[in-house]
C-alpha cells in the first residue's frame, strides 16, 4: 500500500475506500452503519430508496428522523437494485472519492438489502422458483416463501424496458438470450397485467420453470399487432417454436422471409396483413390500397416465397413461418 501511495495518492486512497466497505460487507453491517459509513468519508448527508424504504443521515452520521426522497438529479446517485438508488448530498463540485465511495455504498447496501429487504427475498426466491437448475426441493421452498405452493400458478414474460411492468415484489428482471425481460407470478384466475407479454402455461408450483420457458417463448412469438400471446392458445405451434429452438437446421420458408424483410422492412407488415385479412381483397380495402395494386403485391411475395400465400394451405405456412421468423428476432 506505501508504493502504491507513493506513486498514486489517488489510487492509494480508493484502494482504502474498497477495503473499508468490504470489511463492513463481511461483518454483515446493516444499511444504516454503511450509510453512516458512507457519511464519515465524504463529509456530507447520504441515503437510499428501495420501494418505500428511505433512509437518511446527515454529514454528522445521525439518521434523519423523517427523509424525504431527493429530486431526480438534484444529487450524484448510484443503482443499488432494480429501481432502487444510493446518494451523496455533495454540493459544488465532486471530490476525488466520491465515485468510488458512492459504488462502494450501494454494492453494499445491495447485500445488505437482498439479506432484508422483503422486496429483495421475494425476488430472489421467484428467481429460484423459475431456475430449472434448481433443486425441486429448493423450489418447493420458494414456492413456500411466496405462498403460491398450492394451487395453480402462470408465469407472466414482458419487456424489462416496458413501463407498465413496474418492478415490485411480484416480479423480477431475468437476463435472458433475447434480453432482458420480467418475471411474474399470475395465480389461477387472476388477470394478468397490461402491455406487451407472454403468458405461460397454467401449471403447479413444482412446474414453473416450465411455465416460465412457455411464457418467454410466448412473449417472443409477440408482435405490435398481436402484442399479448397465450401458450396455452397456441396449440401445436408450441411444440413447433420448441422444436426449432433445439434445431440446427435452417427453416427455408423463414429465411426467405429474412431476405424479403432485408430488402424491404415494409414486407414484413404486408405479409401478417395477408395473415390475418380474410381476403386480398379485405387487405387493400384495409391499407387504402387497389385491388389490383395489392393483386400484384400478392403475386410478387408469393414468388419469391416459393408459394402461393392466396391459398389455404399457403395462408397456414405463412403464418408458421412468420411465428418462427418473429421466435428467431425478436429481442427485448
């Protein structure tokens, strides 16, 4: 530590930052003692929300008998969970430390939260509930914590970036491969919630992971014109989108598709409109298009498909095809 002072005070004294935060973490020290900690380095009032928990000490390191939430930007701050937030009442310009003091606090705090917080069990026990790679037994006793151990339950999948999937008890961000997306518990008879999700397979407790995978496929064979999907109501395309993801293969009629959608982004609109219009006809009518126009339109897709969307059995292919080509692009 003496030649790293020498050579950089600076690095020196962020060095002494870590290493006091970590020895509190390994006490297991409480949010208030980090805050306080948080407090005596900076010389300035610190604190954190996490849902309606809000703590506060002044630069002395008294806790604040009533805090309030600071305006957005009105301090330097600093995640220390999904929605939740660490910061420092400097005010003019940032001291050297201050950074490295702010990381420190809310990686700290965040442990300290996960071990106490409510909020923060539940998450992490609806984590465990939905890992496949968990235990049955420790699933079990998930499902036990969250009270959902009898009876029947769905996995709800949407967008973590989506506002209306406010974070909260109920839920927690997973990082998928297509992104990041929530999870949420919906009991048996109860509605889910609004915007754009995959609703998972109604199924007990002991099989959420299940549930969970049928919902995350569900949200990812979504679109904006059909922003809500049921596994439950897709039939046999539930085994179809299982079965691709398992596959090496190349699905020809997605990847013309693709090539149809690299050219022009507008194809992809017109051929879920030839999906879901009764007829070519009921297609211009609903774009504003002639007949003729959407006629020729039609023919063109048509060939470079490699078949005739205008008939039953193309009208189906299409629709498997444009499933599969929305399962394998679509992020989040």
């Amino acid at each position: 530590m003496g030649r790293i002072t020498a050579l950089d005070p600076v690095a020196s004294d962020s060095l002494r930052v870590i290493s006091y935060f970590d020895t509190l973490v390994e006490g297991h020290a409480s949010a208030e003692a980090l805050l306080r900690a948080a407090s005596v380095l900076t010389g300035c009032g610190v604190g954190f929300v996490a849902e309606e928990t809000v703590m506060r000490v002044d630069s002395a390191g008294a806790r604040s008998a009533d805090p309030g939430v600071p305006e957005g930007g009105r301090w330097p701050s600093h995640a220390v969970g999904e929605g939740w937030y660490a910061w420092i009442e400097r005010s003019g310009s940032a001291h050297v430390n201050d950074a490295m003091v702010l990381e420190r606090l809310s990686f700290g705090l965040r442990i300290s939260l996960e071990r106490t917080h409510p909020v923060a069990i539940a998450r992490r026990n609806l984590e465990i509930l939905i890992d496949a790679a968990e235990s049955p037994d420790a699933r079990a006793a998930a499902a036990r914590r969250l009270r959902v151990d009898t009876g029947l339950l769905r996995l709800v999948a949407a967008p973590a970036a989506d506002s209306g999937a406010e974070p909260g008890a109920g839920s927690v961000v997973v990082d998928t491969l297509v992104g990041r997306v929530r999870a949420r518990i919906v009991r048996e008879g109860a509605g889910a919630p609004l915007g754009r999700l995959g609703l998972g397979l109604l199924l007990p407790a002991t099989d959420a992971p299940r549930s969970w995978q049928t919902a995350l496929l569900a949200l990812r064979l979504s679109t904006e014109a059909e922003p809500v999907i049921d596994a439950s109501a897709l039939g046999g395309m539930l085994l179809l989108a299982e079965a691709a993801e398992t596959s090496s293969h190349p699905q020809p009629d997605v990847e013309a598709i693709d090539r149809l959608v690299q050219d022009d982004p507008r194809n992809l609109a017109n051929l879920e409109l030839l999906v879901r219009a009764e007829s070519v006809r009921a297609a211009a009518a609903s774009t504003g298009v002639h007949h003729s126009t959407m006629q020729a339109r039609v023919s063109e897709l048509s060939e470079r498909l490699g078949f005739d969307v205008r008939s039953s059995e193309g009208r189906v292919r299409l629709s498997l095809a444009l499933r599969l080509h929305h399962l394998a692009t679509n992020r989040f």
